[in-house]
C-alpha cells in the first residue's frame, strides 16, 4: 500500500538498537522462535500484512507470562529490488490477544521500527520497545506496511517497482511449525480483530517467523505495563537485621595468684544468648601453664578458676615485681579468643 504518515503507536514507542544480540539480564525469560533457522523466505503483501505463529517446534507460542516484552530479535532484511528505491522498510510490533475461533484482537502497537535492507540476509536485528505489555498466552507479531508504489517519504509515486509490495525476507523452513498472516489496508491497528482466513489471511505450515522475545517478569516489570496488565507487584518487605554476633571479650587485666597458686582470668559473656561455656588456658613463653573450665550465662564476667604447678608458681615469686607475662586463651561456644595479661603474686 502506500505509505501511512499516521503513526499506531498505542501507549508504546521503540528504539532500533545494534544488531548483535546481547544475554538477556536476570528475570527475563527467552521465547519465540531460536533464529537458528536461515532467512530463506520472503513475503510481500501490497497492504499491510500482519504474521504472528500459532506453532513453534511443535510448542504453543503465547507468551510463558504476564510481563513485559524488554527485547525483540528479527532476522533477515527486506528485498531491494534491482534498480529501484529503497524498499518501505518501516514496521510495528503488536501485541495480540487470541480467540477460541482463531481470530485476534490487536491490543498495543509499537512506534515504527525499520529492518535492514543491505547486508548479511541472516544478520539478527534487536529492538527494544518501551512499554509494550503482555499477559500469558498473548501474542507478539510482526506488522509491515505493504511498500506498494511507495517510492519514499514526498516522494512521487512509483508503480513500477515493489507491485506487491515490499518483500520482507524475515522467515526460514521449519518444521512443526506454522504461521498465520492477514492483509489488508488500514485494518490491523487501533483495537480491530482479524483471522487467518481467505482471501485476506490464511497459515504458511512449516514457515516460522524468525522472531525472538525476551520477557521481562516479575519486578523486573516497569510501572506502565503493571498497570496495563493489572498486576499489582508484591510489596517488598525488608527483612530485619539479623542480631549482632555474640562475642566475649577479654579486658586488660592482672590476674593475683594466691598463696595455693591459685588464679582466676576473666573473661566477659554477652547476654541474650544461651550460656557461654569453654576452657582457659594459660601460656608461658609457649608452654601452657594451667587451664580450667568454665560455664555460665551473661551478661557477666566469668573467673575461670585455674592453679598454677609448684615450678611456676616458684618462677612468678623471683620474677621482677612478682610479675608474668602470659597468653590468656579462651576457647569457648562463641569462638576462640586469646589476649596477652599478666599474673601477679
């Protein structure tokens, strides 16, 4: 047909991106057709021409759920006649809601996007449209614009070339799967319905649409199509912190040995908690030199009762100020901790 000025863009509007195709990011998933097929087939239509598959590899193609269409990727191009202009390489995207009677009801179209027409024939186009939704079991077609005697924009019309329409070399052979198509000027935009059916539509068996769809889902769903799926997000709940660890402490201290050679490090137990319980040691110069258990609930300070051999206690009563350096080691139910102290005599 020619060339519509008007844009169908229904709440939707896309951007045409580079043709390499990126990983689809967290909380996406992929679908449609796996593009490993070649571009082998072309279709031209004078009017516009919708194509959305009603089988894939043997698969129903509706969307696996209520989202957001983040990423479209198209292979082929659209044939440039010999000698003539550049073909009408402008299309849309629609989403599409089925019916029992194979019917379906045009519910959002994209803003124009444009397929190459020189290159590699298999080379794979992203677009990623904004806000173009779809509910689970919905479809995502393809939409040109015919390219009858179209000869660019305000340009003189051209009935010599494209006379039926601009070829569109976007679908490859495959098995197990079909695609239905309808055509007609001005009559698949703006809510209308239409089927697959003769003389203005029918099912291409074994041709698919080299289209793949990544769906954005869950709260990786923007605001806009939400509301236009009706879909209220799960409010996030923020989990509380978790408690802080539990930890004992060993303070600074001099620890007096008695006349029996007994001594008593302490050592701090937190509370909330069940009881601390463990064993102390004591180290000279890298030998232990006493230890005992210990056990008890905080918050509170613990004396971990302990009694020095006869040759240390003798040690501690020539040292200088009758005082040792040692390793105070705690291992206990809420780790292992070790500081440097002193006993006295």
């Amino acid at each position: 047909m020619i060339h519509r000025a008007i844009l169908r863009a229904l709440g939707a509007t896309a951007t045409l991106c580079a043709v390499t195709v990126p990983a689809a990011h967290a909380g996406t998933v992929t679908y449609g057709s796996d593009l490993k097929a070649p571009a082998t087939i072309a279709e031209a239509h004078q009017a516009d021409a919708a194509f959305w598959p009603t089988v894939i590899g043997g698969q129903d193609p509706g969307a696996p759920d209520t989202g957001q269409i983040v990423e479209i990727r198209l292979k082929g191009t659209v044939l440039q006649e010999p000698g003539a202009h550049t073909p009408l390489n402008e299309v849309h995207f629609q989403h599409l809601v089925r019916h029992a009677d194979g019917s379906v009801t045009e519910s959002q179209t994209t803003a124009p996007m444009y397929v190459p027409y020189s290159g590699d024939p298999n080379q794979i186009t992203t677009y990623r449209p904004e806000n173009l939704c779809v509910k689970q079991g919905d479809i995502i077609d393809f939409n040109d614009e015919g390219g009858w005697a179209y000869n660019g924009k305000d340009a003189p019309l051209d009935y010599d070339h494209y006379k039926n329409g601009a070829a569109f070399q976007v679908f490859g052979a495959v098995r197990d799967t079909a695609t239905a198509w309808f055509s007609k000027d001005s009559a698949t935009f703006g809510g209308m319905t239409w089927a697959p059916s003769a003389p203005l539509g029918g099912l291409k068996q074994g041709q698919e649409l080299l289209m793949q769809l990544v769906l954005a889902t869950g709260p990786d769903v923007g605001i806009p199509c939400n509301n236009f799926n009706g879909v209220t997000p799960a409010r996030s709940v923020t989990p509380p912190p978790p408690p802080a660890p539990r930890v004992m402490k060993i303070r600074p201290q001099a620890s007096h040995v008695t006349s029996r050679r007994a001594v008593g490090p302490m050592v701090y137990c937190p509370g909330k908690g069940p009881a601390c319980t463990g064993t102390g040691t004591l180290a000279y110069r890298g030998k232990v030199i006493a230890s005992g258990a210990f056990s008890g609930a905080g918050p509170k300070t613990l004396r971990i009762p302990m009694r020095l051999p006869a040759r240390v206690y003798a040690l501690l009563r020539k040292a200088r100020g009758h005082t040792l350096p040692v390793t105070f080691t705690v291992v206990s139910s809420l780790g292992t901790y070790t500081r440097a102290i002193a006993i006295t005599a």
